[in-house]
C-alpha cells in the first residue's frame, strides 16, 4: 500500500537503488525551490554511489542567506571524532536553530585560557516538506577541524560565532574537555553498541557509558532512526528533525568522549543525495583514511593504542536490505583487504577490531547477513581480525571464536581466546535504545550467572535473491534480551590482551572474555 503522498509509491521503491530514488523525487515530487541540499548532486538518472560532496559549499552558502542575530543562536548537540591521528587531531562537531556568521571553536590547556581559535565550516541541510506529513526543516550543521596537538593531552574548548563567544563569562558553563590517545601505547578503555534512537533507554545507556570513563565510543549504525523503516526506500517515512533530539540527547557524552559512528540501514536518507548519505556527510566528521568519505561516509579507520580499528558500511554488502547493495563497485573490499594488511604490518598494531553494522553471525531477528559473510568475513580471516562488533540485532549476542562458518574454539563466559589459532569472535551489540528483538523459538537466553547450555540453534541467513536459508548453528554461546553495551580494555606490554565485557543498563556484567595472542 502507498503511504499518502510521502514521494515514492512503494511498489516501486522496492525495484529502485537509493540513486534513483533520489532522481526520481528530484525530477518527479520535488519542487524546484526544495533541491538545495547538503549533497544535492545535478544532471540526469544517477545509479551507485555519488559525489554527496559535490555542492555542499553552494548549499551552505544559499541555505544561509537569512540570518538570525548571532546573540539569540546557541550551539548545542557537541559531538567529538578522531581525525586521522587520534594522538594530535581531534574533530569537533555541533549544531545551530539559525545560520550564523563566523563559526569558530576557542581551545586551550586550561578552562580559563581558551585562546587558540580555530575557524569553522557550516554544513547546511534543507529537508524539503511534504504537505500533510511534515514541514521543511533547515538545519545547520558545525565542523572544527583541531590539528597539531599534544599527545596524552587535556584540551578544554567551547563553540561559538559571530555574537556568541564562548570565552565570555555568560558562557562559560558550555566549555568542555577531551583528552587525545597517548604518544605510547597504554592501558585504555573503549565503549561500544549499535541501534540506539531517542528514548529514556538510549539515553539511560549513555549514562552507564560514561561510569565506564572510555577513550571513545563506537556506534555501529542505525544512528538516529529519523529514517523510520530502514529499508533503503524513501516511503519508509522521515522526520530530520529526530537528529535535534539525538544530538541534543548525546551531548552530555559526546561532548567529550568521541563519538566513532557507521552506517546502518536506518541511516540512508533518501531526501539528500543519491546514496542517500547527504545527511551523514552534513552532520558528522570522520577520519580520512585513504578511502573517499563521499562515496560512503562510515568507512574508516585510525589506531589508538595498540589497537587498529576499522569502520565499514554493511548496506554495501547486505544482502537483506539491497538498496545501496555494491555502490562502491567493489572498491570499500578492496580497501578493506589493504587495510587490515597495513594494520597487522604494524608492529605497534597487537589487535584489530572492525565494527558495522549487518551481522555476520547473530540468530536474532535479522539473523545474518550473506552477503557479508562472502564478502568480507575470509578477509578476517585471512588477516586474523580479533574482534568483530555488529550492531542491527536489537539484542547482545556474541561467538564462540569461528573460523570457516564452524566453532574454532568454545569461548564459555569468562573463557579466552587466540585468534591466531581459534578464530574471530562476533559480537552483536545492538541493546543502544531502540526496542529490543528476541531469539528463536525456544531459545533462552544465557550469559553470565543465567547461563543455559545448548549444542545448537535453528536460525538463518540471506542469501542474494533476497532469501532465508535455514541453518543450524553451534557457534551462538552468550544470549541477552536487553539494553546493554560493550566495554573493552586494552591492555599493552609483554601480556597484550582485549578484556571484553558486556554489561546491562543496570550496570551488571552479562558477559566477559579475553581475546590474548599467541597465548
């Protein structure tokens, strides 16, 4: 059935790529005066992925015409990334209701000396209305790139504009803190989940986040949920301003603590250019790793520590949810290969974890993804990956160590690991907020001190016409219906290891392992 006027009628969304999606609302619904956009790309039918960069600058420059007094707008919704380097590169982020003049961020060493100011960019995104659905919505997004610092540093900053100055005494109360990676490897702490929306749930994990006082943060997709469905279709209904409330919600956090994002299938936005990651490209700052951030946004990569990690976007590769399947031609597994290559060449580099959103092995709701398992799981294999983290499943499900699509090494609660010799370990870490999914008919659920043995699970996973194919699996060992998240600590030295916990809102442990190598 058709959703009233909303763009596309869905029965042909369904046969179309986000590409053509965009083509069609651009030259069919859309009227003229609503096609600036962060990414809005001219010229005639587009398939596969664009360059969503290609006329930011005209769209900010348009979009900003009409001004508001630089003294009535106020920043909010600060959300940090690494650049390249996480040990002298720090991106910083944020949002303003009205275009202003002269963005700019003030940093220093101490809160009361902020006297470095750096210049920033203004990304505009205009979301153009849909008569009895929503209003057009402009949004103006910030972006500070800080480069040069200090390793092991506290830097205390605050944002501002022409206006509003965030060194004066009125404003003070905004200036916050982040602290860049260590010039040697040391001993920290990461955070990782996916799928967490707005709620009191996402928001109530943001807070045991923080207890765990981590170096950074990994969100595995499905970011937002602006993008209601998640299906790769502009009908499946969006609301841009869900982003307000998000960054508005993680600032207390991401203000801070980085905040290292990828890309869901909740994540395309149809609305802004033709992969549909217009929005993405506006809103947030990401590390330049050698692959180009117009064509897919949510792959990178950056060391910190003694620990490689790399972002990838599954829609690329999924098999369940095709809308942006192979718009990189290939190129992001290519990359891939020549990544996790570098990174074990690295003698400073002791693990790599790599994190997306589809999953490879999971029995929840989506169950797993075909098309990553051949496109991209003998590559962690060939290259010995330590730790995957999928988000998508709405649930914490994690491994034995596989290797060849079987059980290399049983990894009970509290056991350890040698990737070298075992195999990879799979977490899905989708509990971030959104409403939970559950397991299989039957299956209960096991992890720490409720744990309930089982030799197998009957589940699934998509092939590439689009098809569940049943299999029965021995490899799923640990199983939580709740919110939770991952927390990692690195360890370096002569014992290196990754001590990986997963805990419950509440803040109890549900699951821990050891990932050692050559132990």
């Amino acid at each position: 059935m058709d959703l009233p006027d909303v763009g596309i009628p869905e029965r042909l969304a369904r046969r179309m790529s986000m590409a053509e999606q965009y083509e069609y609302l651009r030259t069919k619904r859309v009227r003229r005066r609503t096609l600036v956009t962060a990414g809005a790309v001219a010229g005639g039918l587009l398939t596969g992925c664009s360059d969503a960069r290609t006329t930011t600058t005209t769209a900010t420059t348009t979009a900003t015409t009409a001004r508001a007094p630089g003294s009535a707008v106020v920043p909010f919704g600060r959300h940090l990334a690494f650049g390249a380097d996480p040990r002298t590169q720090m991106r910083v982020s944020w949002q303003v209701p009205a275009a202003v003049r002269g963005p700019y961020v003030r940093i220093g060493t101490r809160p009361d000396d902020l006297g470095r100011r750096i210049a920033a960019e203004v990304r505009a995104l205009h979301t153009p209305g849909v008569e009895g659905v929503r209003p057009a919505l402009d949004q103006y997004y910030v972006h500070a790139a800080l480069d040069d610092l200090l390793p092991g540093t506290t830097y205390y900053y605050g944002v501002g504009h022409k206006g509003f100055d965030p060194a004066a005494a009125e404003h003070r109360p905004t200036i916050a803190s982040f602290r860049t990676a260590p010039a040697r490897p040391e001993r920290f702490v990461f955070t990782a989940f996916g799928d967490q929306g707005v709620s009191r749930a996402a928001a109530a994990n943001d807070h045991v986040l923080l207890r765990q006082n981590p170096a950074f943060h990994l969100h595995a997709g499905d970011i937002c949920y602006a993008n209601a469905k998640g299906r790769g279709l502009e009908s499946d209904g969006y609301d841009p301003g869900f982003w307000d409330l998000f960054l508005k919600q993680n600032e207390e956090v991401a203000r801070s603590v980085p905040w290292m994002v990828t890309t869901g299938n909740h994540d395309m936005e149809a609305w802004h250019s033709p992969e549909g990651y217009g929005g993405q490209l506006a809103r947030w700052s990401l590390p330049d790793s050698g692959f180009d951030p117009r064509t897919a946004p949510g792959v990178y990569s950056f060391v910190y520590g003694n620990v490689g990690f790399v972002a990838l976007d599954a829609n690329d590769v999924s098999y369940e949810i095709p809308a942006n399947f192979g718009c990189t031609g290939g190129k992001q597994t290519a990359w891939l290969d020549k990544r996790l290559a570098s990174l074990r060449a690295d003698p400073a580099v002791d693990f790599v974890v790599v994190f997306f959103h589809h999953c490879a092995y999971s029995t929840s709701s989506h169950a797993s993804d075909g098309g990553v398992r051949d496109a991209w799981v003998p590559l962690f294999e060939k290259h010995r990956v330590d730790l995957v983290i999928n988000g998508h499943n709405h649930v914490y499900e994690r491994t034995d160590a596989v290797r060849g699509g079987e059980v290399g090494r049983r990894v009970p609660v509290g056991g350890s690991t040698d990737p070298t010799r075992d195999g990879t370990v799979y977490v899905t870490a989708g509990g971030g907020g959104k409403d939970l999914y559950g397991f299989p008919a039957g299956v209960a659920e096991s992890y720490e001190g409720h744990v309930r043995e089982r030799e197998s699970v009957e589940t699934f996973r998509w092939t590439r016409s689009r098809q569940s194919d049943a299999e029965t699996v021995e490899w799923s060992r640990v199983r939580y219906r709740g919110f939770s998240l991952l927390s990692v600590e690195a360890v370096s030295g002569t014992r290196p290891r990754l001590k990986v916990s997963a805990l419950a809102q509440s803040g109890e442990r549900i699951d821990h392992f050891e990932v050692r190598r050559g132990a």
